[in-house]
C-alpha cells in the first residue's frame, strides 16, 4: 500500500516541473528524458544514480523533475533519497520524513510504511527518513541490494539520489546494481577537473557514465558545443 503523508497540504514545490514551469525548462526535461531513455534501451537495469561533482549543482531538483517527467510517458517511477546526510527530496515534494529509506534499510520500517504518493499516480518516492549515523555501511549492505531488486519488479525505472560523489563515497557503495550514472554539474560552478574526478571514480568501478546534465543554464550563454546534456533550472539543491 503507498501512502500520501503530504504535511503541507499540497503535494508539489516550486521546483517541481507544473503548468507554471517555462517553455525552455519542460522541453530541456523532455530533451533529458529522451536522451536517457535511449541510454536506457541496451540495458537490463533500469536503477540510475543521480550525483554531482560538488554540493549545490542542482542534483536533486534535477532528479525530482527528471523521475516527474518520466512518469509522465505512463512508466512507473520511484524515487529513493539515499542521500541520507542531507537529505531534501521529501522537501522539494512536500512530504512527512518520519519513515524512510534509513529505517528501512535498518530493519525498523516495512516496505509498504515507507512508500510515499507524489501528485503523478506513476511517481512514488521513499524519502531518506532520519539521518543514521552509518549511510554508507546502510547503502552498502545486503538490504540495498535485496531492496534494488524488489523495486524492479514493481517500477520501470528506480532514480536514486546520493551525495556529492567527491564528497563522500556513497553513490559507489551499490553502483553494481545499476544501469550507471548520472552526473549533475552547476554552470559557472563546477570545475571540470572536479567532474572529470568524479567520472573517474565511478570508471575506476566499472561503472556507466550515463551522461552529464548542466544545471543552471543561461539561455544567453548557449553552451551547446561544451555539454551534450543540458537542464534549465535553476535549483541549488
């Protein structure tokens, strides 16, 4: 059973993608989509990891709005916040943290306490719940594993969103299980030798590069010979 614990009374943010969102931001989402559904195609995972070089490029929003927009082909969705050292998702969409992704992977919750509505019927979320004093040995543990697998049963694509991956290691504790990476850098904040870091790290596993995805984009600066993959949004989370 997936519950609605909205404590805000309503169930979105103004970062998430709406009626009200531009032109340019709904198509730079639906141009993203595309792209990682053709990514998507080859692989028999359907788990992608969301991260960034740095804080505050914008991983998270982008996340959200990515997983919104997916949802909205019809495919089912779910979003995991194992971002559990600073946790937002369960900010950007209005939503109680009480269980979550923490007490779940501990033994304290069941699954079915910790499945979470958003306004699209194909989009659920499992927040971070509260912050545990071991995240990495949490996401690394057999329970992540068993959870990757009982979520693609019931969802066509698993989005996760991990902290900063030259900050802290976590995003590489389940990279195995998944289809690959999704790195999230900040115009005129991220510094390529950070992101090229970053890639590195998850090359150095084996891992997918799924691609990059600027945040933060000036229709003026019209980067589009530098970056592949592009969002204008202009989140700092």
């Amino acid at each position: 059973m997936v519950k609605n614990k909205d404590v805000h009374g309503k169930n979105r943010s103004s970062k998430i993608l709406s009626k009200a969102s531009s032109f340019q931001v709904v198509e730079a989402y639906n141009t993203l989509r595309a792209n990682l559904l053709f990514s998507l195609s080859t692989s028999q995972k359907k788990s992608v990891i969301f991260t960034s070089s740095e804080p505050g490029a914008g991983k998270s929003t982008t996340c959200s709005n990515l997983a919104l927009a997916m949802s909205q082909t019809g495919a089912r969705v779910i979003i995991l916040d194992a971002d559990m050292r600073k946790p937002v998702q369960h900010k950007i969409f209005r939503l109680n943290n009480v269980d979550g992704l923490s007490k779940l992977l501990s033994g304290l919750s069941p699954l079915e306490d910790c499945l979470l509505e958003t306004r699209s019927p194909n989009l659920h979320i499992i927040t971070a719940g509260p912050i545990p004093p071991n995240p990495s040995e949490l996401l690394g543990s057999q329970r992540m594993g068993y959870l990757i697998e009982a979520l693609s049963e019931s969802y066509d694509y698993i989005f996760i969103d991990t902290p900063p991956i030259n900050v802290v290691a976590d995003a590489l504790m389940f990279l195995d299980q998944t289809a690959g990476v999704l790195l999230i850098a900040k115009q005129k904040q991220t510094h390529y030798d950070e992101l090229q870091r970053a890639a590195e790290k998850v090359h150095n596993l084996k891992g997918n590069v799924l691609g990059v995805i600027v945040s933060s984009v000036s229709v003026a600066d019209k980067p589009y010979k530098s970056y592949s993959h592009y969002a204008y949004e202009s989140s700092n989370e």
